[in-house]
C-alpha cells in the first residue's frame, strides 16, 4: 500500500497508524464479542474492560497520583472553561494567565460564573512569550489560577508548569493542556486540575479528559448542569450519563501504544517526550537558520507540539501549501488569526514527517531565491 500522507492538522489531528488499524481490524467484531465498540452498552462487561484499562494506563502514563481523580467527559476544551468555574470558583475571584487564544477565551467565559481576574498578560507582545511568573499579580484569595499550558495557535508552552505556593499563593492551578497532553510529564505537585480535549494528541473529537485532586470536587455551584458536575460524575465513574465510548475506546488504544514506545533506554512517555524534543529542535533550528522561514515566538517559549510560521515573501503562501499537498504534507495552513503556516507535530507524527518538511521547506526556499 502506499504510505499515508504526513498530517500536520492542529486538531483533529493525526493518530497513529497502528492505533487506526488496530480500530479498523475491532470496527465490526470487538475481541470476539459480536459487536463494534460503538453498538455496546456502555454498562456491559465488555465496555467496562476497555474503560478500567483505559483508565489504568492514563494514569500509569501520567503518572497521576492516587488521590486525583480522572474522569472521561464531553463538552471539550470550550465546555470545560464554563465547567470549570461551575465546579471550582464557588462564585468567588478565579485568576487567569493570557498567552495567547486559548487562555484569552477561557478568562472571558469564566466571567459568566465568577469574577474573572488577569494576573498577567502577554497580549502586548503578540502572544509571543510566557511572562514572567515573579511578575504575575495573583490574588491570594482566588479559588484558583487558570494557565493554557500550551497555546495551539501561537504555538506557545510552558517548558516550566509555574509552582504558585513558592509565588506565595496556595491556590490550585487549572492547566488546559488539551494540546500537549500525554507529550511530556507533568508535575501533579503543581497541579490542582488539567482539561484537554482527546482530539490532538489522544484520539477522536468528542471526548473530554479531567484530572482534578479530590479535595477540589464537591464544591459545584447549584446552576452547575448534573452531567458537567465533577462529584456525580466521579461518583458514577464517568457513566452518569453516557460516556463517549468510542473516544475512550480509541484514546486507551492511543495510551497503549505510548506505553509501548522505545527510544534507546527510554520507554512510554519519556520515550515520547525525547522523541518530541529532537522533532521539535529540528524544525526550529531550520526555520531559525534559514533567512526565508520564521518564527516569531521567544525560543524559551516555543511550543513542541505547534509550530507557527510564516514566509517571507507571504504571496507565496498558496504556492506552499499546493506544493506541500503535492508531496504528501496535509494541513500546514495556520490559524485565520495569526495567518501564515503552522506545523502541529503531536506524539502521531513520526520524526520522518519532520525530515520531509524541513526537505520540502529546503526545496520551496531555493525555488523561490
Ligand atoms: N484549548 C486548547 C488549548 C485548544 O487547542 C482547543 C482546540 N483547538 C480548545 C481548548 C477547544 O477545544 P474544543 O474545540 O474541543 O472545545
């Protein structure tokens, strides 16, 4: 068969071959069982197996400790920033860090639900760097302080989740990670609750992962909707209302196969992580070296996973992205707001997709001298 085109989609994005086959070989007949992981009940033995496993393992992989709890939800990224402040601000003040779209919406949506805080702001540099945590202006007394740990459309990443208590406030941090989740660890001592949504790094569209420290569930205001309520839906193990099968299904097909990846002495996540740094390092490098690429981000705080950037001659755009297509490499259009390209290289890509956009940005560069 001929090989798949490379797939640089911010989201949905690309998942692993071998997770799409494993999915197409189980579409009609899960492991004997006479029925699509889609046509199950999802109170049935059968489902309860591939949700408890998925489970474990993204826990395993995360190493997320025993008192968080990890519940599989719907609304995605967007849902969660009402879910959140329904669940955690108790109507009180809630901080938020601005670096970029991302954040920027999550502040304004908690504003319906509590009194939205900005603690600290990168707008006046364009979202092109994380500013300095010594300088955030956190309210002490806020219910928590809420970071996008990594902005996919200005390709922005905290390489340092912020410790709040040495900042002098102990509060919790809220992290939407819905973009980089499962590429690298994360610090829980840190951590009070991460979001993201399934459909970059963990599989489908349609499902929606919290871990939240149990201390932190219990609290929902009484307008919080029961499905979107952290303690009925922990309480229930995520089957208060219908879980997204089908997600949870494909994503623990996805924890699977990060478990299992190698690279030298290092195995599951950091064997991923080691894998998205070099990716990473390589694309940035070309773009930094060469005089026709750019990226504008501060090189402290570009992201691993989403890499804006655009041409100097920006007429050519469209030439780009025909000639891209033309060789195999699919959705490197960036976002409308900040224009130009972006290559979202998630733990799906391999290193070789890498090596044939930097070859095609080589070529597309001398033609255009
Ligand atoms: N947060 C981040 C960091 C995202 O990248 C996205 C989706 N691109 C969202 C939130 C919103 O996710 P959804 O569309 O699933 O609600």
């Amino acid at each position: 068969p001929t090989p798949r085109p490379f797939n640089f989609s911010a989201g949905p994005a690309a998942l692993p071959e071998e997770v799409l086959q494993t999915a197409a070989a189980e579409m009609l007949d899960w492991h004997g069982s006479g029925m699509s992981v889609m046509e199950m009940s999802h109170r049935g033995a059968e489902f309860i197996s591939i949700y408890e496993k998925a489970e474990r393992d993204l826990r395993r992989l995360l190493a997320v400790p025993q008192n968080y709890r990890i519940l599989f939800m719907q609304g995605g990224g967007i849902g969660e920033n009402a879910i959140v402040p329904l669940n955690l601000s108790r109507a009180g003040v809630v901080d938020f860090v601005l670096t970029g779209s991302w954040s920027q919406k999550s502040q304004k949506e908690a504003g319906k639900y509590a009194t939205s805080r900005v603690a600290a702001s990168a707008e006046a540099s364009g979202f092109t760097e994380i500013p300095n945590p010594a300088s955030w202006q956190i309210d002490r007394d806020a219910a928590y302080l809420h970071i996008c740990s990594n902005e996919t459309i200005h390709g922005i990443e905290y390489q340092q989740l912020p410790d709040l208590k040495a900042l002098g406030a102990d509060i919790p941090l809220v992290i939407d990670c819905s973009s980089h989740i499962a590429s690298r660890s994360i610090d829980w001592s840190r951590v009070g609750l991460a979001f993201a949504g399934a459909q970059k790094n963990l599989g489908p569209s349609g499902l929606t992962i919290v871990i939240v420290r149990e201390d932190l569930v219990g609290h929902a205001l009484a307008i919080c909707p029961s499905a979107f309520n952290y303690e009925l839906v922990a309480k229930n193990q995520s089957m208060y209302n219908t879980p997204p099968t089908w997600g949870i299904y494909v994503a623990g097909l996805v924890f699977d196969w990060v478990l299992r990846q190698q690279e030298g002495d290092l195995t599951g996540l950091a064997a991923i992580e080691a894998r998205n740094i070099r990716k990473a390092a390589k694309l940035y490098a070309y773009l930094d070296g060469s005089g026709f690429y750019r990226n504008t981000v501060a090189p402290t705080a570009r992201s691993r996973m989403n890499v804006p950037f655009f041409l100097a001659d920006e007429s050519r755009n469209a030439d780009f992205l025909t000639g891209a297509k033309a060789r195999g490499l699919l959705q490197l259009k960036g976002h409308k707001s900040v224009g130009g390209m972006r290559a979202s290289i998630y733990n799906a890509m391999p290193e070789a997709g890498v090596d044939a956009l930097i070859d095609y940005l080589r070529e597309f560069e001398k033609s255009a001298a």
